[in-house]
C-alpha cells in the first residue's frame, strides 16, 4: 500500500473529534510511508488531513477541478497538485493513483466519492480497498444501513463486507493489509451456466 485517497469533508463538522480523527489518520500514513492522495483543498477536514501528513514528514498529492483552484482554496504547500478540468476527472485520477480508499467525516461530496468507488469495487472495475473511518461514531447509521440494504437484499454479503469499517487509523490500514477482493459481480444467476 503506496497511496491512500481519501474523501473528506470541506468543513470542520460540528465535533473536534473530526478534526482530530484526520489528524491522527494524517499521521498514521506518514508514519507507514503511504503518500496521501485527496481532494487539494486547504479548507475544513480536507486541510486537516493534509497539513497532519505534510506535518509528520509524509507525501500529499492534491487532485483539483480548475472551478476550484480559480476560487483559491487549494493547497499550496502540497508535494504535488494536480490540476484537472471537472469533478469527474478528479475522481478518476484518484482513483488511478491510490492503491485503496478512506471516507473520513463529510457530505454529500464524500458520500458520492465513496459511493461511486465502492461500486467500481462491485463492479471489478477496480480491486482495491474501500474504508469508511468511523471517527466519533460519524457513520453508524451509513454502516446501519449496509446492514438493512443487505437485509433486504440489495446487497450481498460479499459485497457488505467490502466496506471495511474501523474508528481506528491503524486497524483500517492493517484491514486494508489483508483485504482480499470479492470474485466480480455478475447477472447470471447461480443455477444457469
């Protein structure tokens, strides 16, 4: 594990715990020598996981839509910044560069991010790692309703337990370390061949 993209929120949420739960994941990668890939941005949960690693001697890349970049809230103090042209672009050049996926605490922007990964994941478009961080309790009602999708038969097991869940930076890289991908979805149902 080389690279570690994560999503996150370009605010600071209502909790310090947030904040703190970037830090220390912030750390955590600097300290495994895994380079951090995000969004860019210097603002809110996003800054904070960024600062934390530049802070503990670790690499950032910063991936970010020229829209943004033009309203001056990107980074500047990153290893690398990468300018691309829309949200889409940025997704993708993410997604090429990190060797797994981390939602820290956000919104709808983090949820979308993480959403679409873990359904390339489904898919076999990719066999990397998703994790949502669970900083303060932030996602349990998100993990509640992994739970009810499944039970309801929207989602497989196998796929259920593709959203590796840890509240601990160290234990969700460590799942990450032993991830072992899912065989590829597919249509055709078990009895035909």
């Amino acid at each position: 594990m080389k690279r570690i993209a994560v999503f996150c929120g370009s605010s600071d949420g209502a909790s310090p715990a947030y904040k703190e739960g970037a830090v220390q994941l912030g750390k955590e990668l600097a300290r495994r020598g895994i380079t951090l890939v995000y969004g860019g941005a210097s603002v809110g949960i996003m800054g904070t996981v960024a600062d934390a690693v530049l802070e503990a001697g670790g690499q950032v890349i910063g991936v970010i839509p020229q829209m943004l970049e033009d309203r001056e809230i990107s980074h500047r103090n990153l290893t690398e910044l990468i300018v691309v042209g829309s949200m889409h672009e940025r997704k993708t050049k993410m997604s090429d560069l990190a060797d797994g996926f981390i939602a820290l605490p956000g919104g709808p922007g983090t949820l979308e991010e993480f959403f679409e990964i873990f359904t390339w994941a489904q898919l076999g478009l990719h066999q990397k790692p998703c994790g949502i961080l669970n900083v303060n309790g932030y996602y349990d009602l998100l993990i509640s309703f992994f739970d009810h999708m499944h039970g309801q038969q929207f989602l497989h097991e196998k796929y259920r337990s593709m959203a590796l869940v840890d509240s601990d930076p160290a234990g969700l890289i460590e799942k990450f370390n032993t991830y072992t991908p899912p065989s590829v979805k597919t249509y055709i149902k078990e009895d035909q061949t």
